[in-house]
C-alpha cells in the first residue's frame, strides 16, 4: 500500500474579517473570507478551493483516461461552477456542475465518440476528491463532446 502525505501551513492574525496566508507545495496564496459572504475578498478563500480541488481532479482524472484509451483528442477544457446555499445563516456547499468540453480530432471514429462519453462520466466516479465529498457535495456534468 502507498501512501501520499500532503501538508499544508497557515497563518491567520485573528478576526473573521483577516486575511491569512496559506502554503501547500506549489499553492501559496492570501486567504480571506469571499465578499459574497461579507469578508474582505483577500486572496483565494475555501468555497474556490474546493471547487478548484474538485475541478482540477475531474480535469486530470479525464485527462488520463482519455490517453490510457488513446483517443485522439483535439482540445480539452472545464468551466465549474460551485452553488453554496445559505439557509437562516448556515452557509452549506450543496453542488458543484463540472461543464467539460471535449473536441476528439476529425479522424475519430463513432466507436471512440461513444467511449469518450463513458470516460466523460467515469472520470468524475473516479476523481479522489469527488470521492472525498460524495454525499455532501451533489456533483453534476453538463458535457459537450465533439
């Protein structure tokens, strides 16, 4: 069994309405508290990191199945969209909508076309972090294969 340690360390003065300093490997970044929830917007916050971490993974999750597959990709992007419900004050990440688009090159056939579909919803099953919130998190793929 292997075993993958991530560490992250974090600096925060005090008062909700700081800003504090985040390090993780290649990720350092101020945070804050976004303004949409009344903060100062300073830097990066948690509700786009979650979805970064969700989109990032979903993306190279497919980015992988479709090279084990070789199909004979074009281009590859992702536009996600995080949804936080706020209820009496209570402030609940409830979906996340992953909007892939996939262009295979013109020389590809129908049968590849239709693998590309299957990889498109499997790699979301198959990304850690969707794995981490599944349950907590609805996540939702509105695709467009070419």
């Amino acid at each position: 069994m292997a075993e993958h340690r991530f560490h992250l360390t974090a600096t925060w003065p005090g008062g909700r309405n700081s800003s504090g300093y985040i390090a993780s490997g290649n990720l350092r970044t101020k945070v804050s508290i976004p303004p949409e929830m009344d903060g100062p917007g300073i830097g990066t916050n948690p509700d786009e990191m979650l979805l970064g971490a969700a989109a990032t993974c979903y993306l190279i999750t497919l980015a992988a199945m479709i090279e084990r597959a070789e199909l004979p990709l074009e281009e590859m992007s992702l536009d996600s969209e995080g949804i936080v419900d706020v209820t009496r004050g209570v402030f609940t990440y409830q979906k996340i909508i992953h909007r892939p688009k996939v262009t295979l090159k013109v020389e590809a056939t129908e049968e590849q076309r239709i693998q590309l579909q299957k990889l498109v919803e499997q790699a979301e099953k198959s990304c850690m972090i969707s794995r981490a919130i599944q349950g907590n998190v609805t996540i939702e793929l509105e695709a467009d294969l070419n």
